[in-house]
C-alpha cells in the first residue's frame, strides 16, 4: 500500500487555493480533492504495518493550530516539475510533522532525512513536456505575493494513494483529531 499522512484542508483553505490555481493553465492540474499538506511520505508499505501505525498515529497529542499560505512556488528551476502554494512557516505545524515521523519510525518505516517544505501542490508538470516559461512566470507574477489564511488544522490523516493514468487517487483510511484549544484559558 502507498501511504502518506497530510492534513486535510478546510473549505475556506480550498476556496484560497482555488483563487491562486484558477489562473494556472498549464501541466496537469490537481483536483481539490486531492489538496492536502503532506507531513510524511511514506512510499509503499505492507498491510501489516497499519495497526501499530494507527495506534501510533493516534497516539499524538498535540493542541490545534491555524496555517497560512505564502507564495505560489515552482519546484524544478529551468525544468519545471510542480507548481505549488507554500505554507508559511509555523512552530506548530512543524512540531506536528515531527511527531508523525517519530511515529512513523516508531514502526520500523525507514524516511529519509528531507527538508520540511510544507505545500500544497497546484499543478504537475509531466517530465517530457517544459510548460512554456514566459507564460508561467506571469502566473507566478501575477499570483504574488499571495497571503490567504489563517486557516484552522483541527486534524492529520492516514491516506492511501493508488496511481492511475488520469492521477492518484487518495483514500483516507484515518483521521486523528487535534486537541481543540477554543476553551483554554
């Protein structure tokens, strides 16, 4: 099974996205059901591995907290592979991926060490196609800067994705509640 945990978005965070991707016309775009944060890509595992993964998923304690969205981004330099829009920096949110790799390691699943680039992707660019530049830079131009947000996170899911040829198709199998933080005091 290829799994990943991400946080799924509200319906004000979608309406922002949309805003931003709605002027991108190029590469294959990523429908709104498959918008989310990844907090951990964890490739193909076996089935066995999803209890103790639940139970350690679910082990998480951690308060909620609201994101932001910054800049629209292209990932890839001269070859352009994703168009993104990336999640302003946030202690909480990275205090959360790093609990979900501690539990995912928890379970014996090896992740590389990779930078926590927190995103949403907009737009895939195939590799044997360059989207025509002049053209993708007056949608970044035009796009930044982009603020939108705070948007709540009240949760983080397990999902499963299933490639096919017209795209992934993600499943959640999970979700995991954050502590709500409205009554304290």
């Amino acid at each position: 099974m290829r799994l990943f945990v991400a946080i799924p978005l509200c319906h004000a965070a979608k309406a922002a996205i949309e805003d931003v991707q709605g002027g991108l016309d190029q590469g294959r775009l990523v429908p709104e059901e498959n918008w989310h944060v990844t907090l951990a890509f964890l490739d193909d595992q076996p089935r066995e591995v999803l209890e103790p993964l639940n139970d350690a998923l679910a082990s998480i304690r951690l308060p909620s907290f609201e994101i932001a969205f910054a800049d629209a981004e292209i990932k890839g330099g001269k070859k352009a592979e994703l168009a993104w829009l990336r999640v302003a920096d946030h202690l909480e949110l990275t205090a959360l991926q790093s609990a979900v790799r501690g539990a995912v390691r928890s379970c014996g699943i090896v992740m590389p060490r990779a930078r926590f680039r927190p995103h949403v992707t907009l737009s895939r660019f195939g590799r044997a196609s360059n989207p025509l530049q002049p053209r993708l830079a007056a949608w970044l131009s035009g796009t930044n800067p982009h603020r939108a947000g705070p948007f709540p996170v009240e949760a983080f899911s397990l999902y499963q994705s299933t490639l096919t040829p017209s795209g992934p198709i993600y499943d959640e199998l999970a979700r995991y509640p954050l502590a709500s933080v409205s009554g304290a005091a």
